[in-house]
C-alpha cells in the first residue's frame, strides 16, 4: 500500500532508486546571491571547488609522484 497511492496525486515519478544529479555551481551566480542567503560562511565566502576545478585538482593530484 504506501507509497502506490500517492503515486498519481503527489509523487510524478519514483525517485527512490535515482542517483542525485550533480549541480554546476558559478562563483559569479553564488557572489551575486551570498548576502541574502544564510547558510555556510564556506559557500558564501566562495571557498569552494566548482566542478570543473575540482576535476582539475583532481587529476593534478593523481597525476602527482609521491616520494
């Protein structure tokens, strides 16, 4: 019973078994909106990896030689 019910009033779709997208966030899109947002001081004071650097870091880092 359960969640069938609900299926054709509340839920659109199952998204039990999904994997959360990942958002592309821009510095620029983030500084714009970091005043009237409260929330993590990292976030708003840009302290953050967007997704294309942290692939770059990423690879930096596998790419690195350890001694």
């Amino acid at each position: 019973m359960g969640i069938e019910i609900l299926k054709g009033k509340f839920i659109k779709e199952d998204v039990t078994n999904k994997e959360p997208n990942n958002p592309n966030f821009s510095k620029s899109l983030n500084a714009k909106y970091a005043g009237s947002i409260r929330g993590s001081v990292r976030l708003s004071s840009g302290r953050y990896y967007t997704n294309d650097e942290w692939e770059k870091r990423r690879k930096e880092l596998i790419d690195l030689s350890l001694p």
